[in-house]
C-alpha cells in the first residue's frame, strides 16, 4: 500500500482542508492570520489571498487537526 501523501483527494479530508486545496488548485495563496490553543488542540485562521497575495478575498478558521497540521508543514 502507498504512503499517504498530503495530497489526499478522496471525501476523507475534513470540508475546511478540502477548501484550501481548492483554493490553492485554483492559484489563490493563503496565510496564517491567527492561531490560539483550544481544549481539544489548536484553531487556526487563514486568509485566502489572490493568487499574487495582494489581496485577501475570504478567511476562515477551523480546529481541524488535519487542516493545522497542513499549514503547519507537518502534514504527510
């Protein structure tokens, strides 16, 4: 069986991880605007920028461990 890699396509992403892969394939950028500690881990927020980050066109945060891991760089 293959490794997994972060590049997960199937419906067992949660719904916020599956966005910023949209996002991305898309040519849109991101960035890290918040993190605070939570009961159950940590919640990020991120801001979905233009694909040349000039300009932020939505935001949005979720304490899915999978989605703070991915922008964390610990994913995979």
């Amino acid at each position: 069986m293959p490794a997994e890699t972060t590049h997960n396509t199937d419906n067992t992403e949660h719904p916020d991880l599956r966005r910023l892969r949209r996002w991305e394939e898309s040519g849109g950028t991101w960035v890290v605007a918040g993190r605070r500690a939570t009961p159950s881990g940590e919640s990020v927020t991120l801001s979905l920028m233009t694909c040349d980050g000039g300009e932020e066109m939505d935001a949005f945060s979720s304490s899915d461990p999978g989605l703070v891991d991915y922008v964390s760089g610990e994913a995979g």
